[in-house]
C-alpha cells in the first residue's frame, strides 16, 4: 500500500514491530534487574520490626512479652504476667520466620519487654548471611531498636 500526499500516521504492521522491540526491550531489562533489597536488608528490617511488635504487644497487654530465638532460622515471642514470672506462655500468633539463607549466630540470648514496655537487657544480635555479611541489630534498655554500624 502506498501512501498518497495528505495521509498521516503508520501502518499496523510498523505498529507491531515498535511494539514488538519496546516488548523485548522491557523483558531483557527486567530479567537483568536485581532486587532492592538482599535477604540479610530484609531480615534487619524483619527484626526490628518484629521487636517493636513484642514491644507494643507487651504495652497492650499489661503483661511481659519475652522475645527469643526458637532455633537459628525463626524468633518467637512468650508472654507472663512479669519478666520475672515463672510460667511462660507461647504467643502463637507471634513468630519471625527469617528469609532463606539468613541466621542468627547466636540463639542464647532472650529479651523481656515489661507491660511498660522497657527491655529487660540490652542485647545485640547478629544476622548472618553467606553471600551478603552480616548486620547486627540492637535492643537498648528502653526498649527501642537500632542497626549496628
């Protein structure tokens, strides 16, 4: 087909192959696209996170909430009437899952936030990741959370 002088635009088939490049253009580019974020940056941000949670569950209970590692891989969260009670009782509904390849180097560590919401101890935890490092994550006494640098 031919154009004739006063017709504009493109034909269907120029239409397709732009589209057809722009498609492969943008497929190429976001296979080549690494995530944001590595395992051991989300598993910080997890943990801060998830102590906050602890923190603020202890607040709204009026009760203890003692933070824990239940193995290398997961944190869970028991609850009692005081940081110096006896009896602890498991929070199901409260567990850290860390990313794949993301664990703690130590698991002999635990700590209590009071119904006020103030940490028992100050404790420094280590994530550890084979490929990106390791970051540590600190719980000062008055409860908060902050990165090691």
């Amino acid at each position: 087909m031919t154009r004739t002088h006063g017709e504009a635009g493109i034909t269907v088939p120029e239409m397709l192959v732009v589209i057809a490049i722009l498609g492969l253009s943008v497929g190429v580019a976001a296979i080549n696209v690494e995530p944001l974020e590595t395992p051991l940056e989300a598993s910080v941000t997890l943990t801060e996170g998830f102590f906050r949670e602890a923190r603020l569950g202890a607040i709204a209970t009026t009760s203890a909430h003692r933070v824990r590692p239940d193995n290398s891989h997961r944190l869970g969260v028991q609850q009692a009437l005081s940081c110096s009670g006896p009896t602890w009782t498991n929070v199901a509904n409260m567990k850290l899952n860390l990313p794949q390849g993301v664990t703690l180097t130590d698991t002999g560590w635990s700590v209590c936030f009071s119904s006020r919401g103030i940490s028992s101890d100050n404790v420094v935890l280590t994530l550890q990741h084979d490929v990106h490092g390791s970051e540590q994550v600190e719980v000062l006494l008055g409860g908060t959370t902050r990165v090691v640098e």
